[in-house]
C-alpha cells in the first residue's frame, strides 16, 4: 500500500450564532482580525493559532513542507485574502463613522474682528478684537434615525469579517487539494517505477527462455513492448508531478523549484466521517461563514430601511455656544448662548420617500440571495458527503483488489517459472496487479480530497477529519 498524505488543518469556523448586530451602543465599533491570515472572532469564527510564517519563504528548500506549513505559508501570501482583510479594515472604520452622529460635536474657532462706529457730528472711531469661539451641538433624538444607520455599518462590518474568514477556508481547501493532488502524483511515480521494475524482469525472464529456446520470439517482442510501455508510463507520471508541484506552489504564493518539495504521511486510520449528513446540514447553516455574511448583509439593508423611515421624522438638537470679543482699549466683551430646537425637514422633493422605497426592495433582494445561498450550501454538502461515503468505499475495494491481485501476481510468476501457465497469462496478471496499485493510489487521492470538500462544504474544518 502507497502512502496518501492527509492533515486536516485547524478549525476556521466555530459554531454559534451571528453577533448581536443590533447591540450597538455609544462605544467604539468592533475591528477588523488582527492580521490578513487570522479569521475574525468576533462571532462564529474563531482565531487559528498558526505557526509564526515570518520568513515561510526561506523554508523552501531547507526542509519538506508538510500541510499545515504550506497553509501557513498560502494565509501570509496570499493576495486575496489580503484584499478582503483591508476591506473589512475599511468597513470597521466606515463603522466608526457611522457612531459619530451618537456624539456631540464641539467646534472651536476665532477671528480678528474691526468694528466701525460713527457718531452724529462727530468722528467715527473704530474698535479691533480677536474674538475665539467654542461650540457643542449633540442631536438628542432622531427617532433611531442615526442608531439604526450605526447598526446598518456594524452589520457591513460583520458581514466584510465573514466573507474574509470564507476566504480563508476556501484558500485552506485549495491548498489541500493542491497538495492531494500532488500526494497522489508522486504516489503513482512510485507505483509505475514498481511496474517498470516488474515488466524489466518480466523481459529478462522471457529473454533467457527465449536463448533458451523454451520461449517463442513473438512472446519476446511482447515482453519488451510491455517493457516500453511501463517506462513511458513512467516517465508521464514524472512529469505530471511537475506539473503538480507547479500548481501548489501558486496556491501557496511562491515561486516553483526542484527544492519545493513536500513530506508525506500515512492516511491516519479513523478519518472517515461517521457523522449523519443532516447534523453537518444543520451546522453549516448555523456557522458557514458566507451564508452568515448574507444575514449580515440582510440586517445592514434593514437597519438602513429603518435609518431611511427615521429620517423623514423631526430631530431635537441641543446646541451651546459662547465667544469672547477683545477690544483695542482693553475692554472684553463675553457673549454665550444655548437654545433646544427642533427641526423637520417636511418635504424634499420625494426623495425620503423614494430612499425608502429602494431600501425595502434591497431588502427583499438581500433575502433571496440568502435563500439561494442556503439552498446551494445545502446542494454542496449533500453532494460532498455522497461523494465521500463512495470513496470510501472505493478506497475499501481498491486495498482488497491490491491484495488480490498482488497474490495473484506472484502465484502466477511461479507457476510460469514452472511453467504451469502461459507468458500472455502472466503478463496479463501483471498488468492488473499495476493497475491496481494506480487505482488504491487513485482512491486513496479521491478519499482525501472529499474529506476536504466536505469539510469546506460544512463550514466547519474542525469537526471534519480528527
């Protein structure tokens, strides 16, 4: 039995439900994840405690990477999951924004004022003064106008975590596949050198039959053809692994050499999934972080529809101010003021109304989409577990076939040596004992693989595979 690689990395998403968005109070906004290759955790994500990567690049060629080092090393590199991470940034201080109408502002200001006086009959004089100014102004109420705009821009910022946190796991799943897919390509290397190594000895038996006179000339010629054929095989393999190599090495974002090379494993015994396919269903919807970012999506444009209704109702502001005027003699001058309004913007040309109209349809849009989402995610799992309940039964049939067919090689051998059977029996037997073993390394790949696709199906890398 070849060796298939396989590491379930650790847990992108943790279970729960989406944060309190509409928890918003008068302090500051929640932020973005500390760093690119980090998921927020904030909500259903948690933070994965990864190995430091500084310097990741400089390991390549120093020692094999195993999985959860190339993963490492895609998170630090990889230019889209950096994209969405400074977007989510970026959404966080658009959520501080949106809290600034929740305090009061206070404006400072001065100026060099000249006032010019006449008298009647008399001269005019004229008075120069520098006059400083402060001011408060706090809007007391807006009818959750301006609450609901904050909660809009928090529920951006939630969703903009969510989608980068996604990122993450789908990175995670394009590295797994990527280094599957490798696994099994140096695999079948192996599998086709053994099948090489055989046909070579196949040739060198039927050979010395052959000067022996004991074998016909036109079995020779097949013997070598098989020979031929084995090492083209073999030589194809090879350069399919380079191929391979080329492709996680662009996933992982570095540049591709003979020293990029990875360590391989035993598939760890236990690995298949016994859990039923509903509980994964019900835990994605629960925690995939892209259909939590929709309902993000869905409470922002909600929030915005309640922003929107509030706005076309009166606001109560309190403002104070006061100055100070310095006269040219010497003389002061102090003049403060406060005053309670209240202001109401009765008619804007229709414009409230129509800002309404687009944020209750934006809504019915954001709802479907989420719906179509959750549909689709459901379509994925059940899919991903269907294909991995027949891998693994695959896998079970292949390690069976190898065995026969590895006992069927070498009772045939014997017999031929004896010759109790005949050189096209033989080689027949060969080929299917070849066969095999690219088909255990096959399944092996193919087992693998749907471990991970159900896992990034599921949303929940955690659960998966340990």
């Amino acid at each position: 039995m070849r060796p298939v690689y396989f590491v379930i990395f650790a847990a992108l998403a943790g279970c729960g439900s989406i944060g309190p968005c509409g928890s918003i109070g008068r302090s500051g906004p929640v932020g973005a994840s500390p760093g690119p290759q980090v998921p927020w955790d904030g909500s259903c994500l948690a933070a994965v405690d990864l190995p430091c990567a500084s310097g990741s690049a400089s390991l390549v060629g120093q020692v094999d990477l195993d999985l959860a080092l190339l993963v490492d090393m895609a998170f630090e590199n990889s230019p889209e999951t950096r994209r969405l991470w400074h977007g989510a940034r970026a959404a966080a201080a658009r959520s501080g924004t949106a809290l600034s109408p929740l305090f009061p502002q206070i404006v400072a200001g001065g100026a060099v004022a000249r006032e010019w006086q006449e008298g009647n009959g008399s001269h005019g004089r004229s008075t120069v003064g520098a006059v400083p100014s402060l001011s408060l102004t706090w809007r007391l109420f807006s009818f959750g106008s301006d609450l609901a705009s904050a909660r809009a821009a928090r529920c951006n910022l939630q969703a903009a975590n969510l989608i980068h946190g996604r990122s993450l796991q789908t990175l995670l799943f394009r590295v797994q596949s990527a280094y599957f897919s490798l696994n099994a390509a140096e695999a079948t290397v192996e599998a086709r050198a053994a099948a090489l190594r055989e046909a070579e000895e196949l040739l060198a038996l039927a050979e010395s039959r052959f000067q022996a006179g004991l074998e016909n000339r036109q079995n020779y010629l097949q013997a070598r053809a098989a020979m031929l054929q084995a090492r083209h095989g073999w030589e194809e393999s090879r350069a399919l692994v380079e191929q391979r190599r080329a492709a996680l090495a662009e996933v992982v974002g570095v540049r591709v050499s003979s020293q990029f090379r990875i360590r391989r494993s035993q598939l760890p015994e236990g690995a298949a999934v016994e859990e039923d396919v509903e509980a994964i269903v019900a835990r994605a919807l629960r925690c995939r972080p892209d259909l939590l970012s929709l309902q993000a999506q869905l409470d922002a444009v909600r929030a915005g529809e309640r922003a929107a209704r509030g706005a076309s109702l009166p606001r109560l502001v309190a403002s104070v101010s006061a100055d100070r005027l310095r006269t040219g003699g010497g003389g002061t001058e102090r003049d403060a003021v406060a005053s309670l309004g209240l202001s109401w913007d009765l008619f804007t040309g229709f414009e409230r109304t129509a800002r309404r109209m687009e944020r209750r349809e934006e809504a019915a849009m954001a709802l479907e989409s989420l719906r179509g989402a959750e549909l689709r995610a459901v379509g994925e799992i059940w899919s991903a577990y269907q294909d991995h309940r027949a891998a693994l039964r695959q896998l079970e049939s292949a390690r069976g076939l190898l065995a026969a067919a590895d006992e069927a090689f070498h009772a045939c051998e014997i017999a031929y040596r004896a010759g109790l059977c005949s050189f096209h029996e033989l080689l027949a037997v060969q080929n299917r004992f070849a066969g095999a073993r690219e088909g255990l390394v096959a399944a092996e790949c193919r087992f693998s693989l749907s471990l991970a696709a159900l896992a990034h199906a599921g949303g929940d890398l955690h659960c998966v595979g340990h």
